[in-house]
C-alpha cells in the first residue's frame, strides 16, 4: 500500500514537471499580447455588435436577479398569510366570527 502511495507521488511529480515545462515551451512561441492587439482591429459594427451582446447579458442577469428576489418575496408572503390563516382557524372566537361574516 505504502509503495503504491509512493509511486504514485512520484508519477505526480513527474507528470507537474513535464506539465510545466511543456507550458513554458507553448508559451515561448506564443506572441506578446500587447502585438496582437496591435496586429487585429475590430471594425465598428463587430464593436457596437459586442456592446449590444454585452447589455442583452446583463439585462438577462438583472431580470434573473429580479426574479429570484420576487420569488423569495411571494415566499415570504405566501408564508404569512398561511400563518396567519392558521392563526385565525386555531382561535375559536376568531373562526366563529369569520364563518359568521361570510
């Protein structure tokens, strides 16, 4: 058991070395990201299409933002009024006076 436990350390140092060398490797050939920036430019209609994009999703996150609030809200109320008609019910002069008014 002990010797599985050990081999397996050593498998994993292994492999987070072979890892990191072979990111440094990718990395080393990649292009600076200040050259990219320079080398691509977006026209305007791609950027006001991203500024649109940008505004439906956060749209999309303040209705779903509402949403759960409400929800939590019609909890809420639906927890009162369930109470209260509990409340109402458990109380003999209460429900006498209630079922004689409707």
């Amino acid at each position: 058991m002990k010797r599985h436990k050990s081999k397996n350390k050593i498998f994993d140092e292994l492999l987070r070395h072979a890892t990191a060398r072979q990111l440094e490797k990718l990395s080393d050939g990649a292009p600076a990201e200040k050259n990219v920036a320079a080398k691509y430019t977006f026209s305007r209609e791609f950027e006001e299409k991203m500024q649109r994009l940008f505004a439906q999703q956060r749209r999309y996150e303040q209705n779903a933002r509402l949403r759960k609030t409400a929800l939590k809200i019609a909890a809420v109320i639906l927890v009162c009024f369930t109470l209260s008609t509990i409340t109402v019910m458990s109380v003999d002069a209460w429900r006498v006076c209630m079922c004689l008014t409707s």
